[in-house]
C-alpha cells in the first residue's frame, strides 16, 4: 500500500496497470519518442521498486522485463488467488478474534497493533467499520479500564464513534490513572535504629543521622518476630513501647537554620536525618513531590554560611510503620543528597495513638469503633478521647463477631429476553406420597416474566430427564434458547451427565455457594409460597393430603395470574404471552361439584348429576378436572355446576353437614364461558401434569347434547343489565351497584354553588348575576342574533357560577359567567392561536420590592368581562343562553367578540390589551409579556403586571397615576379595587412601614379539604434528620388522598409524612414575607446544592434564593436532572441554574430601570465550584459536567455574574436542599 501511494505520486501507476508504451510498425517520430518516455519511466519506477525490495527476493525478480512484470510476480507469490487470499483472510480473522490487550501495553500500541490487523483484513476484502473496530476495543482492553469502556458505552453511540475519537478518550483516561499511581508511588519509607539502640541510633550507625551506609532494599527481607515483609526482626514496630526510638534535643547546641554535610561518597535518598535547625522539610528528588509549585522561589542558608536555592515545593507521602503520613509545603533543593526533617519538640517517631485506641476498644468490651466514635463525637460521656478504627482488624472481634455477609433483597441483574435466564429448584420429600408415588415436584421459572411451571417426581434422579422435556417443550414453543440455568448445588444437577448435556445445548450454569441458598431465592421464594398455598386450601375444604400434587398444579395456575413486585402491573401469565388472562373459571378449590350425566349415558329416570369434588382444570382440554368419590376416579367435564359453600365428608363419604344445601350457593359454569377454562391460546400452560401423576382412573364426561344454551366461543363476559330508558323519570328504588359505590364517595366542593340553570334561577342572587351577565354583554356589544348559515356549525353554551370570597373568607359577590362550549370547536375551523401569558409570582414579588424599596404602593383594578372585549377574527356562531332565548329557538348569535370558554378568548383579549398599551406609549418587557413599563419625563414612570383580567400596578408620579386609571376606565369596564389586598390567593396588608403577604386563607381551606383543621401543630415539616425514600415493601396507602412525591406507590410512610407537613401548616398559617421599606434594591443570590440527597437515584439537589435588599422573591429548590459525580459538579450544576434565574431578575430590573442594571453577586460555600467557574485550566478535570452548564465561565469572565464563598452557617438557601439536622 506504501508503494502503491509512492508509484500514483509520481505518476508512475499507470504503468504498473497498464505498462510500457510500444512502438507500432512504421510508428511516427511522435509515436517512437513516446515510446522512449514510457521505457524512461518505467525504468525510475523499476529503481523505486529495487530500493524497496528486500536484497533475498530482489534476485528472483532480475528476469523480469518491466515494473509491471515486477509487480504481477509479487503480487502472484504473496497476494496468491482468491483461495489464498481467503485462507490468509482466515487466519487474519482468527489472530483479530484473539486479540486482547496486554497487561502493561499502552493504549498506543495496543491501537497499532489492533489498526494493523484490521488494515491488514480490509486489504484482503473484509468489510470492517469504524464501529466494529470500536466495539472489539471496548471489549478487549484490560480489567482496568472496565469503568471506562462502561462510561463511553452509555455516553455514546458506539456504532457511529470513530477509532480516533475512542483512542482520544482512552489516552486521556490513561494519563489521568498514571498520575495517580505516581502519586501512589511517592510514599517513603523511613528507617530508623533498632530495638536495643538508644538516643538517635543504634550503635552501627553513627550518631544522630541514623547511619550513612549504602543502600540496602528491604522489601523481600522476612521478620522473624512478627513474620511481615520490610524489615528485620530488630526493626520490629511490634516490641514494647519502652524501646522506642527517640530524636534527642540538647538546648545546649546552637541551632542553625539547616545542618550541613559534606559527604562524597553516595547517598541514601530513602533516609531522613533528624534536625532541630532545619526549617522546614526539605529533599533533594523531585520526582517524590505531588501538586509541586515550580513558581515558588526561596534560598536556604547552610550551617556554613553557603546558601543552596530552593526551585519550589509541594507535598510528600510518608509511610511510617504501614501508616502514610502527607508532609505539606516540602523543599525541592536541587543537588541536596540528604532528606532533612525538622525536630520542633522531643517526639517520638512510633506513635502509641493505635495502642490507645485499641486499649479503649478493650475497656469497652470490645465495643465497635463506630460505636465509640458516636460516644466521643457526640458527647454522650466524659473522658474518652476521640477514636478512630484501626487498619489491622481485632483478632478477638472476629472469633467472637464475624457473621455472614448480608445477601442483597434484589437482584442486581434481570433477565432481558425470555429464556435469558431459568431458575429450578426441588422441593420434597413430601409425606404423605401421592396416588403416583410422587414425592418430589420441581419448579422451573423464567426471570424476565416470573411465570412458573412445576412437574412432579418419583425421585430427584428424575431431575435430568425432565428438565430435557421442559427444555424440548419450552423451545419449541417459544422458538427462544434457553440460555443460562440457575440452580442449587444439589447433586441431581450437578451430576456429569447433567453437566454434559448443558455443556453441549450451550445453557451456562449458575450454581449457588455451598449453605447459600439465598442466592437462589427465585425459586426457594416461589416453592415456600406454594406450600403456603397448598396447606391453606387443602385445610380449607378438609381434603386428603395425598391429593397434594392436584393442589400444587392449581396453586401454580393461579400464582402465574397473581401481582408480583418483579413484574409491574401485570401478571406473569400476561408479561409471558402478551395478553390479560380470564379468572372467571375460577372455583374454590375442594368444593362440591356437580357434574351433569348426558342424555346417552342414563336412562330415562336416572340423576342427571353425580357428586365430585373440584381439583383444578384439565391440562388437555377446556374442562374442569374433578374427583368422583364414589368410583375413585379422574372425571374431566365441563357441564359443571359448584356449590363452593360445601365440602366433602371424607370419613363418612358424603356431603358435609357444615351448610344446608340450597340453590343459592349453586353457580353455573354457563356464566363462565369453557373458553376461559384454558386460556393458553396456543401458548404453554403454566402446569404441566406428568401421565403416571395418579394412578387413579380418569374419565372424561362429554358434553351435552340437549343443552339448549351454547357457549359464546367469542369469551364474551358478563352482560351488564341497564336500567331502561323510559324508567330514568321515575323513581324505582333500584340503584346500580356502581352509583351505589359512587354514592359513598366523599367528594370535596369549597361552596354550595349551583351547578345547573335549573337550580340556580330559584335563587334570588344568581338570578341577578346573570341579568348582569347578560347586561354587560349586549353593552359590550359582543354579539347579534341572526340565523345560522348553512354549512356553519353553532357552539353550545353553558352558565357556570362561582361564590367569590374576600382575604377574610366572606363572600363578597355572587357571579354568573356564560361560557361557551369550546371543546367541540375544531383547531384550523373555529380557531387558529391559542395564547394567553400570565404573569409569574417572581415578577410580582419583584414589582412588591421595588415598591417598598422606593416608599409606594401598589393597586389593583379590575376588568369586567375580560374575555368579552377580545375581537374575533374567525367567524363563530353560539347558542341561545338558557332563560335568555328571543324570538325562534333557532337563532343563534354571531359573536363580534370573545365570549368566555372559546379557544381564542385569551388570544384575542391579550391581543386587546397589548394594543391599548402601545398606543399608551407603554413599554413591554421582551423578558415578560404581562410586564409593562412607562417612562415619562424626568425619573416618572409606572409599572404595570396583567394576570388575565387582574392589574397591579405602582408608580411616583401621582399625575400619571390619575391618567392611567381614568384612560383604563375609558376604554374598560374596571373595578378600582384600591390598593392591592388580595391577589391570585395571595393576602397583601400595605402599611407604612412595609408590605406583608401570606397565604392564611388558603392554608385553612386546606386543612379544612383534609379534615385537619383541629390538628395539633408541630414546630418542623419533616422529622429531622429524615430522608424519604420509596419504600417498596412498606404497606401501599391510596394514591389519590393526597399529593406526594411518590406518586407511583406511596405508603404508610409517605402518607405519615404528608399529615406532619398538614399539622406543620396549621402552626404557620399566619406566617408570611415581609418587605421592609428601604434597605436597597441590589440583587443577591445564594445557590447551595445537596450532593446525592435523593436515596433512591443518588440525584442530587439544587436551591437558590435571590433577594432584593432584604426581601426574597425568587427562590427555587429542584432536584437535578443528571447524577453528579462530586460535590463540585453538584453545586457548580446549582450554581449555573441560580445564574439562568439571576440574568432574567436582572433583565427584568434592568426594564423597569437602567439604573438598577449591575453585576449579580451569587454567594456559594463551595470554593472548587467557584474556581472552576473562574480557572479553565481546570477544564480537564471537569470534562465530565455537562456543557450546558459552562456558560457561567463566560458570564464570570464578561462580569455579568460575581461568585463569592460564604460559610455554610452564612447560606441562606441552606434550608431548601437539606433536611433540618439536630
């Protein structure tokens, strides 16, 4: 391929495809000099090809002519045919298939090598991807880079990423291991004297320095006194604390800043040398420092007055007796043979701190250490110091403690695909045997749906061989393998022949530990509830225990039609075929059955039934299988009729006399269509009966001839009887059973408002509002009464009534709205824009600061009739409102404006008012539509906030005030409300020192929903200290009582929760925010995070807070939408967001005036999330946090955004991420 790319760029490859150029007979002068360039040229390709060519093989190819002779011979001796060519693709496929990474190779050369290969396998014809070259990557690197390979397989799309961009990530996630174990790697080893040896070193080593010999390595040496590697039995740290080594001090010397040694010879780099005069820790290898500072600069004066740089520093670990120790701010001296430590007092190097806290783990009878970690922590008792766990675990506490390891309640991994994964296990001996001599059954359950099936047997011997027909059976229908069979280890399934056979059908086996049968709780789970099962109903009807096989079949049948955690909502019967199962066949097991005789089969005064007694349904046919007592024989019938009150008299062979006999109790299986005996369709039942399970007899009864009434084979359920029409007027003291359960319903309604016409104009009140409905429509002109066009579709029209009350609670008006019916108009007919922007409760809050900021008030008016003053561009038609008609009942009323309940009634109203507003020269904000602002003259404006038909607005100029309400008034029908007192729930109290809001009455109305009004109050919302979580075996509470989190199963718990919130609102139903007037108008944020606060995803939580002066209003407490992998990510992610929030409060200040547009102080008490926003440096140890959330650089960097550290006890958005802690 080298070759080839050389040859085409010198425009030579045309005659290794082609040839030389000859010369015809009786050629042209042009033909011949051709002729001589083609050979000129074929000659310098020749001489490339000669200089390519190994020497050995250039001789077997001097024969040859031209390049192109040269080229066709090597390509026929090392390309061959295609047969060749195949067989070396072959081998090539084989060598790639093998391929692994070695342990030590670098990401680099295992890519070379991998590349090579695949080029090697695309030259030959394979058809390689970038994707398959990635995927074979992923999968064959070392165990090393698992999490890596996980990652990149869940971030990416593996089949559309490119070998470069995996080799890039992968050398990046390379370098970063690599520098951590260099990190690792930096921990020293410190010698010292031996255990006879006194003062600053035994007597073999000089004085003080602790020995200049050569240096010897340790790490293979073997002590004898406690058998560990690293030292000699006189080094051992294990001798008594009376031998230890100690740096002796004498006040006598003169301390200099450092000692000085003038020592050719070679140097220890492993040993420390003890000095009172040095300053600070100081080395002479680089290579041992980590987060080194090169920028730091410094001299250090010797104890002979010659100074030695110091070229930077950093820290060191030190590993001390098996414990490491990080030294900070250490010396790098370049060409310093010595490592110097400084001696601040007489201390001893062999720390008694682990003695200690082994003594105290003694005295407390060996007490847990986190146990006396909580004792000493919280102060519970005088005199224990503060403890900490040893590495070396107590001999003594693990003869005397050591339990088993806890076995996970869940399985960590599920099945995928049906077949993935087939749990069996065996139950028996069981006593008594069955008729069959059955003592054993064996379960085999698929892991993905949970459905079950069971087959008796005579000895566990038997396991092999039917697991071969549940193999064949279960195959075959599905036309899926089983792939994996998890088991115990019991010895009929794990004998050779068993083992043989998976081995050889390729079913990997999954076999528990020994005495572990917790790992195998599928199927110990399902058998125990068998035999729960089994014993209640074979208690219930009294029925013989040897019957227990018939018993097992049904209990099983009825387990794959039962709820299970494994499977949600559904059963495994459906999650295994796809489709809901009948259980109306079902029958109580053990009842009194009576089947009926067929005309053929008796005479003509003979019974027509006979008595037996019901032991589940027939696996070959749409039937019931029972028992005849009297002939003690199988009888398989579907003309059954049960009465499941009674039981059979075993001892005295007839009916039981615990219930009178009576028709009554008799059902009909003509209510339960046959269809749904055997609802298998096709596919495998969940019970399979083995031919010699009884030796009883068993006969099948068939069906009658004579019975008038056939079946519905369409599995049609029951026919549900409907009162009649013409009875609907009457009453008939007969209610459906659902109204009846509707009855008994508690359904909340705040007021007693009247519901239909009917009933509302019996009352003096609601008739007036509507005459003033009406009035104000046909004064608005909204519509004309006309007839309906053709083709043109009229729109109902209904009343609706609402009892609106004041911030006290006491009525205040009575209104009558009439509302069109817009749900029957049509999207592109009857209407084409549906928009209405309301105003957000942030921007009233704002507008409420500012006010009292700037020493004003804030009013409120009111439209009356909003929606009626919207025009309409679509041509809609209504009916007559009920009470109101006027002439035929057949006309109808074109509206010229809005009506309420159209589609396009808050499009067209907004459209109305936000004309009016910029005719008025008003302002609107882009950043909120229902905020507008008017500048006029000098430092005058008024700020105006639309919610639909309610206004607040404020201002400074008395003048424009007075002109804003009478211009309103002009145009609108208004209600000057006066100062705002109660807006959208909320109550406002203006005096003249501030604004008060709360929201007192609608915390009484929800107490009052719920029934608490009289709870007793609490001083917190939630337990402290207390974390929900889903609690998935908790008992299940009914999800529509109330609001929660946990809305897809909430329990008891959860519920308990709720009412503490209720009882917590019931003490705090006058609490409110205040808004001081003064203390300024800046913005200021606070932004904290809760790192993987959620127990149940690990997600974390964000919370902001953002005030103006002192007064809050916007704040914000969310969990996040990714998992973060550091309490860095988690407030950097909370601190991005608050940003978002900070920006749109500045822009909204910014449009009311462009004096208050300044930089946003944001205060966090997480320093690395700060100094990411500010370093880019950092940007490789971030990359993992998502991009969306890097815009806060830049608006740190542009100074639209200021990040300040607080302390956790200074952030006020503390209380929105994390429960109160005592």
């Amino acid at each position: 391929m080298l070759m080839e790319n050389l040859l085409r760029s010198k425009e030579y490859w045309s005659l290794i495809e082609q040839g030389i150029v000859t010369a015809p007979v009786g050629a042209t002068q042009e033909q011949l000099k051709a002729a001589e360039e083609s050979k000129l040229q074929d000659l310098k390709a020749k001489n490339f090809l000669f200089q390519a060519i190994d020497g050995s093989i250039l001789e077997t190819i001097l024969s040859r002519n031209t390049a192109k002779d040269i080229w066709d011979s090597m390509r026929q001796k090392y390309q061959g045919s295609t047969k060749v060519k195949r067989a070396q693709l072959q081998a090539l496929r084989k060598e790639y298939e093998s391929l692994k990474m070695k342990i030590g190779e670098t990401i680099d050369e295992y890519f070379a090598r991998t590349l090579s290969i695949a080029n090697k396998m695309t030259t030959h014809g394979e058809n390689l991807t970038q994707g398959n070259i990635v995927e074979k990557i992923l999968r064959s690197l070392t165990s090393r880079f698992n999490y890596v390979a996980c990652a990149i397989e869940e971030a990416h799309d593996v089949t559309l990423m490119t070998v470069d961009q995996l080799q890039s990530s992968l050398i990046v996630h390379e370098q970063r291991m690599k520098g951590q174990k260099d990190q690792e790697e930096q921990a020293l080893k410190m010698t010292y004297g031996g255990r006879g040896g006194r003062g600053r070193g035994s007597a073999n080593r000089g004085r003080g320095r602790g020995g200049r010999g050569g240096k010897f390595n340790k790490e293979n040496v073997e002590c004898f006194k406690c058998h560990k590697l690293g030292h000699f039995q006189s080094e051992c740290p294990s001798w008594e604390e009376e031998n230890a080594n100690y740096a002796q001090f004498d006040e006598s010397e003169e301390i200099l800043l450092m000692a000085q040694e003038t020592n050719e010879g070679e140097s220890n780099n492993e040993i420390w040398f003890l000095d009172s005069g040095c300053s600070n820790h100081m080395i002479g290898n680089k290579d041992w420092l980590f987060d080194f500072d090169s920028s730091y600069k410094d001299s250090v004066k010797l104890g002979d007055d010659s100074k030695m740089p110091v070229m930077g520093k950093g820290n060191l670990k030190l590993q001390i007796e098996g414990y490491t120790q990080i030294l900070t701010n250490v010396y790098y001296l370049p060409g310093l043979k010595n490592n110097l430590a400084p001696v601040i007092v007489p201390k001893c190097f062999k720390t008694t701190h682990s003695n200690e806290n082994q003594l105290w783990h003694q005295r407390y009878g060996h007490l847990s250490y986190k146990g006396l970690g909580v004792l000493a922590n919280k102060k519970m008792v005088l005199g224990l110091p503060c403890v900490k766990e040893p590495t070396d675990k107590c001999s003594n506490c693990m003869k005397g403690k050591q339990h088993r390891e806890a076995i996970p309640k869940r399985s960590l991994w599920r099945a995928s695909a049906k077949l993935e994964l087939v749990h069996s296990d065996i139950c028996g001996p069981i006593t008594p045997e069955s008729n069959g001599k059955k003592r054993y059954f064996i379960t085999f359950i698929n892991d993905l749906t949970r459905k079950t099936w069971v087959y008796f047997l005579n000895e566990k011997s038997e396991a092999f061989s039917v697991f071969q027909k549940f193999k064949v059976m279960i195959e075959n229908a599905t036309q899926h393998k089983i792939q994996s069979l998890r088991t115990d280890g019991g010895g009929e399934y794990t004998s050779t022949i068993f083992n043989e056979f998976c081995g050889s059908q390729g079913i990997r086996r999954q076999l528990t530990a020994s005495y572990t049968p917790q790992q195998n709780g599928v199927s110990e789970r399902k058998n125990r509830t068998i035999l729960n099962m089994v014993r209640s109903m074979l208690d219930d009807k009294k029925v013989p225990k040897k019957f227990w096989p018939k018993a097992v079949n049904w209990s099983v049948h009825i387990l794959n039609r039962c709820p299970t955690f494994a499977v949600k909502d559904m059963t495994p019967e459906e999650a295994w075929s796809g489709s809901k199962r009948y259980v109306s066949h079902f029958k109580v097991f053990g009842c009194i059955a009576y089947v009926h005789i067929p005309d053929n089969l008796r005479k003509k005064f003979d019974d027509k039934s006979y008595v037996c007694i019901l032991l589940g349904i027939s696996d070959e046919s749409k039937a019931y299988k029972l028992y005849d007592p009297a002939k003690a024989k199988i009888v398989v019938s579907k003309d059954v009729k049960f009465d499941e009150a009674s039981q059979w008299d075993w001892d005295n062979k007839k009916i039981a006399d615990t219930k009178k006999e009576s028709t009554g109790n008799l059902i009909d299986t003509e209510a339960c269509p046959s269809s749904k005996l055997s609802d298998s369709d096709g596919v495998i039942d969940d019970h399979t009966s083995n031919t010699q399970e009884e030796d009883l007899q068993e006969e099948i009864v068939p069906d009658s001839e004579d019975s008038s009434d056939e079946v519905d084979e369409n599995g049609l359920g029951k026919r549900v009887s409907r009162k009649p029409a013409y009875l609907e007027d009457y009453v008939t003291n007969e209610t459906n059973e659902d109204e009846e359960i509707m009855q008994n319903l508690a359904v909340f309604t705040p007021c007693e408002d009247p519901t239909t016409y009917e009933e509302a104009s019996k009352q003096v009140v609601w008739k007036k509002a509507m005459d003033s409905e009406i009035a104000s429509i046909e004064a608005n002109n909204t519509w004309e009464l006309t007839a309906l066009p053709k083709g043109a579709k009229r729109i109902g029209v209904k009343w609706i009534y609402k009892t609106k009350y004041n911030e006290q609670g006491k009525i205040e008006k009575h209104k009558a709205r009439l509302v069109a019916k817009g749900y029957s108009q049509q999207h592109g007919i009857d209407y084409n824009e549906v928009f209405a922007p309301v105003a957000r409760w942030d921007t009233i809050r704002t507008i409420l600061a500012i006010a009292t900021a700037s020493d004003w008030y804030v009013f409120q008016l009111d439209v009356k009739s909003t929606f009626l003053h919207g025009e309409l561009d679509e041509e809609v038609y209504v009916e007559q409102p009920l009470g109101y008609e006027k002439g035929n009942k057949d006309m109808v009323y074109r509206l010229k404006k809005s009506l309420y309940g159209l589609r396009q009634a808050p499009r067209a109203w907004y459209s109305k008012i936000e004309t009016y507003f910029c005719h008025e020269r008003f302002e609107k904000c882009p950043h909120e539509h229902t905020l507008f602002v008017k500048h006029s003259g000098k430092d005058k404006l008024i700020i105006v906030s639309l919610y639909v038909d309610d206004l607040i607005f404020t201002r400074n100029d008395q003048e424009l005030f007075d002109k804003f309400k009478h211009s309103m008034k002009k145009i609108f029908a208004m209600t000057d409300l006066g100062r705002m007192r109660y807006f959208l729930g909320i109550e406002v109290l203006q005096i003249d020192n501030g604004i008060f809001i709360c929201q007192q009455k609608y915390a009484f109305e929800i107490l009052d929903r719920f029934g608490m009004r009289e709870c007793n109050s609490v001083s917190n919302s939630l337990v402290p200290g207390c974390k929900l979580t889903k609690d998935e075996t908790g008992k299940a509470s009914d999800a529509t009582s109330y609001k929660q989190m946990f809305m897809e199963r909430p329990t008891e718990i959860h519920v308990a929760a709720v009412k503490r919130i209720l009882r917590y609102l019931k003490g705090t139903t006058s609490y409110g925010l205040w808004y001081e007037k003064g203390n300024g108008i800046k913005l200021t944020g606070w932004s904290d995070s809760d790192y993987a606060g959620d127990l149940d995803d690990r997600k974390s939580t964000s919370g902001y807070v953002f005030i103006i002066g002192t007064k809050a209003v916007s704040w914000s407490s969310k969990k996040q939408p990714i998992v973060t992998l550091s309490t860095t990510e988690a407030e950097f992610i909370a601190t991005a967001n608050s940003a978002s929030q900070g920006i749109w409060l500045s822009r909204i200040l910014s449009q009311i005036d462009e004096k208050l547009k300044e930089c946003i102080t944001i205060y966090c008490d997480n320093s690395s999330s700060i100094k990411l926003s500010k370093n880019p440096v950092m940007h490789g140890r971030s990359k993992h946090i998502d991009v969306r959330f890097h815009f806060l650089r830049n608006l740190s960097k542009d100074g639209i955004i200021q990040l300040v550290q607080c302390s956790s006890f200074e952030q006020i958005a503390y209380i929105l991420t994390k429960a109160l802690v005592l």
